[in-house]
C-alpha cells in the first residue's frame, strides 16, 4: 500500500493488527491461539491476503506442514487470493522432503510472482527456491538456478545457500569452490555467519574422511612417528599435529574429489617428513589411486603400499662443480637399486653453495 502512496485509514489498521496478532502467537509457538484469530477474522468476514500469509507463517515455522501446505492451497485456489512474496518464502520450507509440493509452488510463483526484471522480491523467492530444491537432494536443478542468475545481482543469501546444498549432501568440492568464488573482485560478497557455517560443514567432511584414512590405515600396521612432530608435546598430541601436515590434507581433499582410479599429483615446497611418507605407502594400499609427490628433493610414486624411492626418502645425491665462476648443483630424483639415480641440475651462485649443501 505504502509503494503504491497509499495511505492507510482507521479501517485499515485494524486489519493490519489482527495479522499482526496471528503472527505473533506464531512466533511464540501459541498456535492453537494464533488459529483462533484467524478464524474469528474468517468468520467476520475480514480476512485478507495478510492474514492468510501470516497463518500459513504461522504453520510453517511451527512446522506443522501439511496444515501449512492445506492453508495456502485454499489461499489460492480455494478464496483467489494472490501471496505475495514472502507468502511463497514462507510455505517452501515445509516442502523439503515433499518435492511435488515444492515444485507446485515452484509454477505458481512463476506464474504469479516473478517477473522477467528480477527485483529484491525475486531474488527472495529465487533463493527460497534455491534452498528447496537442494535441501531435497535436487542439487543440479538448485545450481540451475544460481547459474541463471546474474553474478553482480545474487546477494550473500544466494551463494549461502547455494554452499549448504553442496555441504549437506556431502560434496565438499563444490562447496568449497563456490566459496572461494565469492571472493573474486567482480563478485565483491562478504560472507556471513551462515555462510561460514556451511564452509565448516563441507571441511568437517574433509576432517572425517582424514580421520576415517588414518583409521584404516592404523589397522593393517600404520605407527605415527611422533619424531616428525616438533612441537614439545605429549605423544598423543603429536600424532594429532602429525595429521593435519599439508600432504595429508592435500591427499585428503583428493580422494573426496577425484574419481576412482584418477592419479593424484600433489607438489609440496618442503622434503616430505618421514611420517607422511610412511602414512602415504599405507593409503596407497587401501585406495585405487596411484599418488605422485613432488618433494623439494625427488618425486615419489606410491603404488599398491610401495615408493618408488624404496624407502630411501631421506636421500639426497649432491655433486658439486665450478664451471666458469658458477655452481651447479646436482640433486638426485630417484634411487634404485639397480640403475644409477636421475639427476636435474640446478644453477646458482658460488657464494649460495655454502647453505646449499650445508
């Protein structure tokens, strides 16, 4: 009424109240009372789309759905009455779980609602929609229509729901690359608490899958060597802190990702510690995916509960030669019993050769 400059007289306020006061027996969880307004407004006479809006409100955030999903039908179909947006907002959520429901609303707010120029009530609707399908397991339907939305008009609601679909059916690949999507420059959305709140679910997936690995692989003769944690701790702390090195994680992270079979290739900056390397030689007997690692030092090839560097990962092969002023560095990639070690050669300056091969 206010949009449209009208202005509202002693009539209507009386109307507006009595909503008022269905909504808020609604939210103190009084259904029982929140009904018998309503029915007195029905019974005078005076109920209009607010107070149809509001009980069905009311049902719905009790969750009471059948009732919540009857009252709206009636609404509708039965009275001619138009919801407007946050009528359709609030009747979705007691569809999870009743997709034919969901998707009827779905037509009518198609039908009734959306318009081709999405405003602020569209987008409303859209994300409730969003939040429907996914939490009904209908993610590719749900990413269908965040893709249909234009970046620069989705608001932090949309990516948020759009995050805890992925998270809550445990696809935490996607969940996390939508996350890491919101922070592009053209995007420019500020997660909130919900939003974070749906990023922890997808890592706490991530964690249990690490957990479940070390588990597994503790069974068939896996020890932590708590040498290779520094940290002045307990041993049980240590094998904690063992868990959660970068390689372990990446191969984690991996394995929830990739398909069956797919190689996984992860580069580490740092000589791998001894522990991972031994955690890793287990994994690679429980899962179907070969593991290549890149170390400062050499490439490591686990297979079917073996190394290529046949355990020697400790080993580093340094010939050191002056050529012309210059040092060259030889670092040795394999060691094989039989076959001399391939060799990459690295160029620096003589005055660096002493940390080098210090």
């Amino acid at each position: 009424m206010k949009k449209l400059n009208w202005v509202p007289d002693h009539y209507t306020y009386p109307f507006v109240f009595k909503a008022c006061v269905v909504s808020m027996y609604g939210k103190c969880k009084a259904v029982v009372d929140a009904r018998k307004v309503f029915d007195e407004l029905c019974h005078r006479g005076i109920c209009d789309s607010v107070s149809w809006n509001s009980i069905v409100s009311v049902y719905s955030h009790c969750f009471v759905p059948n009732v919540a999903v009857s009252l709206f039908r009636e609404m509708t179909m039965g009275y001619g009455l138009l919801p407007e947006a946050v009528g359709v907002v609030n009747i979705l959520p007691v569809c999870v779980g009743a997709l034919l429901h969901g998707k009827e609303t779905h037509c009518y707010a198609i039908k009734f609602i959306l318009k081709e120029e999405h405003d602020h009530d569209d987008l409303m609707v859209i994300n409730a929609l969003i939040d429907m399908y996914a939490k009904c397991k209908s993610l590719e339907v749900a990413r269908a229509m965040f893709d249909e939305i234009c970046p620069k008009d989705r608001d932090v609601v949309t990516w948020t729901v759009m995050i805890g679909g992925y998270a809550q059916h445990g696809d935490a690949n996607h969940a996390l690359q939508l996350f890491s999507e919101m922070f592009k420059i053209d995007n420019r959305i500020v997660p909130n608490d919900f939003t974070i709140s749906c990023v922890l679910m997808a890592c706490a997936r991530l964690a249990a899958l690490r957990f479940d690995l070390i588990q597994r692989i503790k069974a068939i003769g896996y020890v932590p060597q708590t040498s290779f944690a520094l940290h002045d701790v307990d041993d049980e702390e240590k094998g904690d802190l063992l868990f959660e090195h970068s390689e372990k994680l990446a191969l984690a992270y991996a394995i929830l990702t990739l398909p069956p079979g797919a190689p996984i290739r992860i580069t580490k900056n740092l000589r791998i510690c001894g522990d991972c390397h031994s955690a890793i030689t287990y994994i690679s007997r429980i899962v179907e995916h070969e593991i290549i690692l890149r170390d400062s030092s050499r490439f490591h090839h686990f297979k079917n509960g073996s190394c290529s560097c046949k355990g020697n990962w400790n080993t580093t092969i340094l010939v050191i030669g002056a050529v012309q002023g210059l040092t060259y560095l030889l670092v040795g990639l394999e060691i094989q019993d039989v076959e001399p070690p391939r060799f990459s050669i690295v160029q620096v300056h003589l005055k660096r050769c002493a940390i080098l091969t210090s």
